[in-house]
C-alpha cells in the first residue's frame, strides 16, 4: 500500500498482516498438506501416548484394555481438531480482510475503530493473494479437520453403541 495516501497503519493493513502470518512458525503449517498432515499427527501421537498414561490410572479400564486403548485414540484426536480450527480462524480472519472492500483499523486504541475504503488496484490485488495464497490453505484445513472430526465421531459412536 501507498503509505502516504494510506492512513491505516503498517501492521494493520492486510497484505502486511498475512505476510505476518505466512512467517510464523505454527501459522505456516497448513501452507502444505503434507507438513500439516505430519505436524497434526505427532501432536496426535503425543497426546495418545499421553491419554494412555492418564486413563491407566482407572480402575475401570483395568477390565478392558481394548476399550482403554481405544478410549485414549479416540479422545486424543481432540488436540488435532482444536489446533486445526485454531489456524483456520487466523487463517479465514486473514482472508475476509483480504477480500474485504474496507479495512477496519485503529490509530492508538480499541476505542477509536476506523474504516478506510481500498481502491480498487489494492482490492483487486488482496483478492488476488486471497484467492491464490489463502484459500487453498484454508481448503487443506477443512479437509484435514474433517477427516479428524469424523474419525472422531466414529469413536463416539463406537462407544455409545458397543459393549465390549
């Protein structure tokens, strides 16, 4: 953006704003689908390991061990589906300011919100970088979220309608 005819300043303005996001270190895991895939999995092999060290404690699982197990690879997917809707809301906020034909800003506070229309060479190059840089990214992690929320919900249902 032109500084001199822009009065939002620097780090508010959304083009600066997602090369903020693309730089942080948690931020740039969902910039491939592959690097997700394996990020959200250690998570959820360390949460695992670490639900089974928690329910071994229960006098109740003691009996089944198949439904210890199960129970702990179930309920640790929750970390990975937390994570992944944790970046898709920084990553949706960057892209509705990006695609947005107003930027909301503040000079000094929260207490004295403005808005400043984009021309339309800046709208059509942030619609641009939305389009192209962001929404593939957020299409990875509604994929990925989904396929951890059904595996989820397979467990669910495999414990509320299984005696074993």
């Amino acid at each position: 953006m032109n500084e001199s005819k822009c009065p939002v300043p620097r780090e508010q303005q959304p083009t600066n704003e997602f090369i903020e996001l693309s730089k942080s270190k948690i931020f740039s895991w969902p910039k491939t689908k592959k690097t997700l895939i394996l990020v959200l999995a250690k998570f959820w092999l360390i949460t695992f390991v670490l639900f089974l060290a928690i329910s071994s404690g229960s006098i109740y699982f003691k009996t089944s061990t198949l439904k210890y197990i199960l129970l702990s690879f179930f309920s640790s997917l929750s970390i990975p589906i937390l994570i992944s809707i944790r970046l898709y809301l920084g990553w949706n906020h960057i892209f509705r300011r990006l695609i947005s034909e107003r930027v909301e800003y503040e000079e000094s506070g929260w207490y004295d919100g403005q808005v400043w229309l984009k021309p339309l060479v800046l709208k059509e190059k942030e619609s641009l970088i939305a389009s192209i840089e962001v929404k593939p990214i957020l299409k990875n992690l509604i994929q990925i979220s989904s396929i951890f929320s059904i595996l989820a919900l397979l467990g669910i249902l495999l414990f509320q309608y299984n005696n074993f």
